[in-house]
C-alpha cells in the first residue's frame, strides 16, 4: 500500500492497481489527486516489475471530475478563477503521464465517470465497465468545455457527431450504450469487475510489453500527434468558459442542489 492521501496503489505480480479514494464525492479529483496520480503513473515507468496499469475508484464512483467545492472556491481570487491555469497545472502532466506510459493502461469502471473523470477514463487504452458504470460529458452542465484531452479522445474513439451530442447535452450515458458506441470494450456485472480487471490485465502484462509500449507510441502519434497544442487550447477556452455567468451558476445550482438556469452570457 502507500503513503498517498487520494488514491491507493498495489501491485499483484507485474500489476499495479490505482485506486481513486475519495469515495464521497465520488472520487472528485482534488488539489492533491491529479499530482498523486501523475507520481504513480511515472513510478510505473521507471518500474520494470510493471508491466500493465489498472485504474479503478473506491465506492460506487469512478470519479466525477474536478472537485466542485475547490473549483468555487477559486471565485474569490482577484480577476476571476483561473481555470486555464487550474488545467495547466493539474490535467495536462495527468492525462500526458497516462498517454506516454509505454505499457497497458485500462481503466475499470465501477461507477459513474463524469467530467475529467471521463476523460481520464479516455485517455486509458482500454476500458472495462460494471454494468453499475456511466459516462458523462459534465462540463457543458457547468458551462465548461471538455478537457483533459477529451476534445480528441472523445471523437477519436466514438466519431464526432456522437461526440457533439454527448458533450452537448452532457447526458448519462449507460454502460450498455457505452459499449454500443465504443466508449468501453467490456462490460461485466457489477460483482465481477475486480475480477475480470485484473484477469484481463495479467493477460496483457504477460505479452511483450515492449512492443506494446511501441505500439502505443505509434498510436499516439498517428491519432494524437497534435495532442499537446490541443491541450493548451483547451486550458486557454476553459480560461474563457470559466469566466462566464453560465459557469459560475451550473457550479452554484450543483452545490446548491437545484437546477441551473442559464442565460447564455
Ligand atoms: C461532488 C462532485 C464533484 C464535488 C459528486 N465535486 N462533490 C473543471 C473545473 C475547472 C478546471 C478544470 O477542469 C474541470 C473539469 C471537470 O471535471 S468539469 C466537471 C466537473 N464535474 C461535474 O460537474 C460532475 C458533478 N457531479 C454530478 O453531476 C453528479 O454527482 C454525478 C452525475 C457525477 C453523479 O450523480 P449521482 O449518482 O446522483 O450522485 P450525487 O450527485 O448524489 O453525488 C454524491 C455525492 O458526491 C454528493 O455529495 P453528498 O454530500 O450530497 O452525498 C455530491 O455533491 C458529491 N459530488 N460530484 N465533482
């Protein structure tokens, strides 16, 4: 086990397992999670006992994006909350440290991913579902646009008019039709995730791990080559998004428990 505060880290044989923990908030990534998650995914590089990653959630979320409360919080600094450096700082070194991890990584979905939850979730290479999983494109509820490279990723693996509708409407979308449009390969009921997760990763960690690496960074650069500029561009419209009337009443309504009213201003 480890001495992290928001996730948990075990390795079975060349597996390690990473487990977002702040079954609460259903494991809504904090100031401190993405950088705990970036040490254990660059651990895992350094590492030659690994040679695939799982990624999971305690409780009934896989994780549900940024942290609201800390995202409020950000309104009473001087010239606005500064979304665009908030994602700088945590979500691009994240979602870079899992793309250029040259071994397996699958995400194993026991439970709603939302927001850059979702997107973490993407930029996995592979994902296993519980038939209790879902997807949502929660930005747009906050006035927000995909990030953490989900502006790619997310029309990469399903085409971009499904992309447009999910992070449009930002609706839940079951584990079933996630399998349906290719946002899971597997789904599994609810009792047997852990399992099979880990039945499936022992597989691929006793394959040629080089060669899946190498694999992986051919795919990076044919589909993600221009992966990095996107993620500036990202950061610099959530910048702008964050800066909105909508933003700041989609977080309020979420806290407040109520329905947001927005005004497109
Ligand atoms: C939460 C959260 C949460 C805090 C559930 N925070 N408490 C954003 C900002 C800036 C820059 C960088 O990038 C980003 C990227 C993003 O990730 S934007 C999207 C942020 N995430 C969301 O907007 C999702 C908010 N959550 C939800 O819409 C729902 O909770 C979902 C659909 C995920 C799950 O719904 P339910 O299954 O009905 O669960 P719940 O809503 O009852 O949540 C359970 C608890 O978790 C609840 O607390 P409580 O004290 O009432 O038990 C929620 O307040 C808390 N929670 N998500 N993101």
């Amino acid at each position: 086990m480890s001495a992290y505060q928001t996730i948990l880290t075990e390795q079975d044989g060349a597996v390690l397992t990473i487990t977002l923990n702040r079954p609460d908030v259903l494991n809504a990534s904090d100031a401190t999670m993405p950088g705990e998650l970036v040490s254990a995914f660059t651990a895992a590089a350094d590492d030659p006992s690994v040679r695939c990653v799982v990624l999971t959630g305690a409780g009934r979320g896989f994780c549900s994006g940024a942290d609201l409360g800390g995202v409020r919080q950000r309104y009473d600094e001087p010239d606005g909350p500064h979304l665009g450096a908030l994602v700088r700082e945590r979500y691009i070194p994240l979602v870079l440290a899992i793309r250029t991890l040259e071994k397996p990584v699958i995400a194993a979905l026991n439970g709603v991913a939302a927001g850059a939850g979702s997107s973490i979730a993407l930029a996995c290479d592979l994902r296993i579902a519980s038939e209790r999983a879902s997807f949502v494109q929660a930005f747009v509820r906050i006035g927000l646009i995909p990030d953490t490279g989900a502006t790619m990723l997310l029309p990469l693996l399903i085409g971009l008019a499904r992309a447009s509708e999910l992070a449009f409407s930002g609706e839940r979308v079951d584990a079933q039709r996630a399998l349906e449009l290719g946002l899971v390969e597997r789904v599994v009921a609810a009792d047997e995730l852990a399992g099979a997760a880990a039945a499936w990763a022992a597989e691929l960690a006793a394959l040629p791990t080089m060669a899946i690496g190498l694999t992986k960074r051919a795919f990076n650069r044919a589909h993600l080559a221009n992966f990095a500029a996107q993620l500036e561009l990202e950061a610099d419209l959530m910048e702008q998004a964050g800066r909105t009337h909508d933003h700041r009443e989609g977080v309020t309504a979420f806290l407040e428990k109520r329905a947001p009213v927005f005004t497109g201003q």
